[in-house]
C-alpha cells in the first residue's frame, strides 16, 4: 500500500499519468456562536414595546434545578406554559389522585417574577392515563366533568389562559378527529368542556388550540368554523395556533396573517402557542440554516406583530438543549436559543420582529 501510494504521489508531483487528485472542498465556516443569554437584551422587553406578552413551555424540573435555564426563562419571557405538567396524566394518573406539584412549581416560579402562565391542557386525546380510555361513557361524562372541574378550580386566578381543548380537529377530513372524548361524549364535549371551564375559573381566557391551521387550507376553515361557533355561544376568548413549523417549507406568511386576521375579527385573542422553526432540512450550510430559521421566525412572528389582536408569542422551549423535536423529528435546532443557551440569529429574528425592523 505504501508503494502504490508513493508511485501516485509521484506522478501527480510530476503531472504525470493524468492523476488528478479531488479537491478536498474547504468545510463551510462554523457559524460564530452568539452572545450568552444573560448579555442580550430581554426579550420580553422588545415584546413589552409590542404590546405582546412573550412566552415559553418550560418543565418545573428544569427551572428547580438547571441555573442556566431558570436564568434564561426568568430573563427573556412574562408568560409561561406547562409543557407537560398540567395535561391529564401527570395529573390525575390514578383516578381521583390530583398531583398539582409540577404545575404549581411552574405558577410559583411566574409568580415570583411577575410573570403569567397558561395552563395547558385540559382537554386532550394524548397525554391520557389508561384509566380514561377504560370507562363507559356515563362513567367517561363524570370523569371529564371532574377533571376540568378539580383542575381549572385549582388554578383559578393563577393562570391568565388555559387551553382548554387541545387538536379536536382531523388532520386528514373535514371535522371533529376520533378520540376517546368524541365517542364517548359525543361531538358537543368540545362546547362542554369551555362551558365546564368557564364556570370553574371564569376569569381565565379559554383558548381553542390546535396545529396545522396555521395558514389557509382545509383545517384552518375547520378551526375558523368550530371558534366561530365556540364564540356565538359565550364560550371561547382565544385561538392557539401552534406554529410547529419547517424553515424548507411552511405556509405562506401572507396565509398566516389573513388567517390571524380573520380570527381576530371574529373578537377572538390570538396566540403562536408553540412556536418553532425546524432548520433540517433546509439545503445549505450551518450559516444559511440559521439565516433562514432567523427571516422564519422574524416574518411569522411580524405576522403576529401586524394584528392587535395577536396577543402572545410562546416557543416550545427556548433552548436547543431541551426542545421534544430532537426525540420526534430527529436532532435539529429549532429555537432561540443554542445548546450552552446562546443567542441564535432566530433571538434576533424575534426581536427585529416586535420592533417592526
Ligand atoms: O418526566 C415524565 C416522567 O416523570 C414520567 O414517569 C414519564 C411517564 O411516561 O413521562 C415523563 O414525561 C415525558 C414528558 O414529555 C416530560 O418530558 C412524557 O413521557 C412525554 O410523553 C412528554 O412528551 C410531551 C408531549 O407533548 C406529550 O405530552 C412533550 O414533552 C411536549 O413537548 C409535547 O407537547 C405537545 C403539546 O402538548 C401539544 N402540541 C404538540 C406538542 C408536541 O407534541
């Protein structure tokens, strides 16, 4: 081997033998790594000048024990959401048993810095202990009727909102999606259930919240159509929109806005209730990718920023280091904030976006 690699060195020295070695392509520069968390500016003070509160879904371990994340929670948002510790399986896993702890460390941590939370989520089909899946309708009705009762009731004048039905709508026809609550309730326990909530906390902005209406299309007319009858009847304040979004290919901002818009003329609150921007599959190098992620996020959240009735911006997670699209989509990088919680071009991108640069 050593031979044969001498004999080609030689000949590609000497231009002989039609030897051409391939250019080794130079890799692409890795991108400079932002400033820390803690020397940027708060980003909830470039939404304050919005008008709009500024949010992210946090876990109550991580603010308990991880400095760095309660540190760059507690500087950069004023609302915070739940991303798990308020749905029904953390909550009530065994029927009857409430464990309030994680959600209550969230509405204590807010508390003490003068922050809001959202409550999320009362109603939805995942997140499910088995036990619910298990009972008769009449048995189902009860159950369903306690769970928002017991919960909303706790965090009465605690939260600022709650999601009070999560992704009720079919992704794939026009409708009500099949879950345990649809077929054991009937279609109208979306309508009970803000009526449920309404009476538990009547101070709490109820909110429908869903994914993939975003923009204009089948399922944005579906959630438009049940809000709108939602609203008719007394029942509902706001609309999530969730906003998990793919910087290689995601609904047309000017879809995004019309579709804000047309919500908040029917009076309704509008929130991004989970914003993120996956960057994988974007062509290009690291630089190009967080370029994009950075106009996604600045032109989506301008969307927001141009409608007054578009409230509030929350991220699912603010840090690379935690984001659930690394165990769904695969690893990617799809928030503000890097893995050692610096400022990405998408922090930036946000800001640009609430002082209208
Ligand atoms: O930490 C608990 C552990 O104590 C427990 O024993 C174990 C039992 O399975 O679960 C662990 O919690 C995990 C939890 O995330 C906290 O990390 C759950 O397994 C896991 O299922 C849960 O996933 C969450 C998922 O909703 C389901 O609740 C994701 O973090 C969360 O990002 C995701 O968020 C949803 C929104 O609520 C609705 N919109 C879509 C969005 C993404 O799926």
């Amino acid at each position: 081997m050593f031979l044969a690699g001498t004999l080609l060195l030689a000949l590609a020295a000497c231009g002989g033998g039609g030897y051409e070695p391939t250019p080794v392509p130079t890799p692409a520069p890795t991108p400079t790594p932002g400033p820390s968390w803690s020397d940027v500016a708060p980003l909830r003070d470039a939404a304050a000048q919005a008008g709009r509160l500024v949010g992210a879904a946090v876990l109550s371990s991580l603010l308990g024990s991880d400095a760095t994340y309660s540190g760059a929670a507690g500087r950069h948002f004023n609302y915070l959401t739940a991303e798990y510790e308020m749905k029904w399986d953390p909550v009530q896993r065994v029927q009857g048993q409430y464990d309030f702890s994680g959600g209550d460390a969230i509405v204590a941590f807010a508390e003490s810095r003068g922050m809001r939370v959202k409550g999320h989520a009362l109603v939805w089909h995942q997140a499910l202990p088995d036990w619910v899946a298990s009972l008769s309708p009449p048995e189902l009705r009860i159950a369903f009727e306690d769970h928002i009762r017991t919960v909303a009731g706790h965090y009465r004048r605690r939260v600022h909102a709650w999601d009070v039905v999560n992704e009720a709508i079919d992704d794939s026809q026009a409708g009500l999606r099949s879950t345990v609550f649809s077929r054991g309730l009937g279609p109208d326990y979306v309508a009970e259930a803000f009526r449920l909530a309404r009476k538990a906390d009547p101070d709490a902005q109820l909110i429908y919240n869903d994914y993939g209406g975003e923009g204009q299309n089948r399922k944005s007319n579906d959630i438009y159509a049940l809000v709108k009858d939602l609203k008719e009847k007394g029942l509902v304040d706001g609309v999530g929109l969730q906003m998990h979004l793919s910087a290689a290919s995601f609904p047309a901002v000017a879809d995004i806005r019309a579709n804000i818009q047309r919500l908040a003329d029917l009076g309704l609150q509008v929130n991004l209730s989970e914003m993120d921007v996956r960057v994988r599959d974007v062509a290009g190098d690291a630089a190009t990718k967080l370029q994009r992620q950075r106009q996604v996020y600045r032109d989506v959240v301008g969307a927001c920023v141009a409608v007054p009735r578009c409230e509030a911006v929350t991220f699912w997670g603010f840090t690379d280091a935690h984001s659930w699209v690394d165990a769904t989509f695969g690893a990617d990088d799809p928030l503000l904030f890097d893995e050692q919680y610096r400022a990405k071009a998408a922090f930036f991108g946000v800001e640009d976006a609430f002082f209208g640069r």
